[in-house]
C-alpha cells in the first residue's frame, strides 16, 4: 500500500510556539485522503486518529501515524528571486540554475546570490534547466520546442537541439550509473568550454505527450515515447524513466 503524507508549507514558524497549529494530510492511492490539524505542545505534536509527533530539533519533525512514519526537514536557508520560477536544478560544484518565463538564473548554493543570467530561447517561457557536472555548462528545455546548451561562464548558448513539441520538464540522465543500456550517438566534438556532456541524456517531456532522450554530445534525440497526454514531470530511477501526465 503506497501512502503518501504532506505537511501545511511552512509548519516550522507555525509549530514555533506552544499551542501552534500546522496541517498534515495523508493520501492512499485510490482513497480519499485523510487532513487533520497539528497542534504543539512542549516537544510533542498532537492529532486525531493516533497521530503522535516530536520535534527533533526545532527544523526536525518526527511523525508517527498508525504503521506510517515520517519526517519532515525545514529549510536551512530561503532564497527568494525576483521572478516566478519553474524549474530547480542544484549540481555538485555548489551552483544551481533555475528557469523563468523568459531567463535562466545560475546561481551559489551557499548565498543565492545570482552568478549569471542569460536568455536565448524565444518563446515566453523557459521550463526547465539542468546542471551539467560541476557548472560549467548547463542544459535547458523552454516551450519553443528546443533543447540548449549553453557555458556557464560565457552565458553563451552553443548547441540547439530542435523536437517539434511544447517541452513542460526535463531531467539529466547519467548512462554511466543508469542499469538500463542505451545505445548514444557519436560525439561531434569539443566546444571550447564544453564539460562533462559525454554519457549524459537530457530526457525531456513535452506538450504532446512526447518522451525525449537528447544525447547530449551528439546534440541529438536518440529515442523518443509517446504517453496518452502531456507530460509535466520527469524522474529517472534504476533502469526506469518515470512520466507525470
């Protein structure tokens, strides 16, 4: 039975004070789902319906619900940016990208602080953004149709790799960890601060239901599905590529 539990956002500064209430649902596949309110008292968290919880730490929230258990961090930091957002990728080298209706922002891990900013693609609105290895180059998915590639630190745009659909999301594959074989396309060779592309996959989902795989260093699609409707989520997992429609 997969149960899935959600917590009211912000329920850190809600349960910050004795007699805080904060909300939590509970959701079984295929049955409706269960809400109740959260109220503190001392280090404990009560609910109806056996519902017991402590706090950890004050950004720590332990929850037990009848033989379901979970926990729930809070935060550390906030970054807040002066565009609405609609697309987060964090990479190993302490950067992160994120995309906008009309820009991709690079930004430090540590601060927020905003690194870079370009724009290329020419439709209204960029959906996705991936980090490449460390940073130094960086992959995005916009509602033109087009996958981009671009170096960081010249904010410059090198490879367009064209599908033919509305893209809503996208993911980055490593085929060297992936258990599944995938057959890549041939390298068309290094572009002056290109790293890191070699073995990774772009898997982007579009508008029309489309499912894509983008070899990245042969700057093309190698294979492609086709769900029942618009895919608006991607995730990869052992030899599974996973589609939210």
């Amino acid at each position: 039975m997969e149960v899935s539990l959600f917590i009211e956002p912000g329920w850190e500064s809600r349960l910050e004070e004795e007699g805080g209430t904060a909300w939590l649902s509970k959701k079984i596949r295929n049955e409706k789902g269960v809400h109740l309110d959260l109220t503190r008292r001392g280090n404990q968290v009560c609910g109806d319906e056996g519902l017991h919880g402590f706090l950890v730490k004050p950004r720590i929230l332990s929850i037990s619900w009848g033989t379901d258990t979970a926990a729930f961090l809070a935060p550390q930091q906030i970054f807040k940016f002066d565009t609405p957002l609609s697309g987060l990728d964090v990479g190993v080298g302490g950067l992160g990208v994120i995309s906008s209706a009309e820009r991709i922002l690079v930004f430090e891990t540590q601060s927020g602080e905003v690194r870079r900013q370009f724009q290329e693609h020419v439709a209204e609105a960029v959906t996705g953004a991936c980090i490449v290895e460390k940073g130094k180059n960086i992959a995005t998915v916009s509602k033109d149709g087009s996958v981009r590639l671009w170096i960081c630190g010249q904010s410059r745009c090198f490879a367009v790799i064209e599908t033919g659909d509305i893209l809503n999301t996208c993911t980055l594959l490593d085929t060297t960890t992936f258990t599944s074989d995938i057959e890549l396309g041939t390298p068309v060779g290094d572009e002056l601060g290109e790293e890191g592309v070699q073995d990774k996959l772009l898997v982007a989902g579009g508008e029309q239901g489309g499912v894509y795989l983008v070899d990245l260093a042969a700057r093309q699609i190698i294979t492609r599905f086709k769900c029942d409707s618009a895919v608006n989520c991607i995730a990869s997992r052992d030899k599974e590529i996973l589609a939210g429609i």
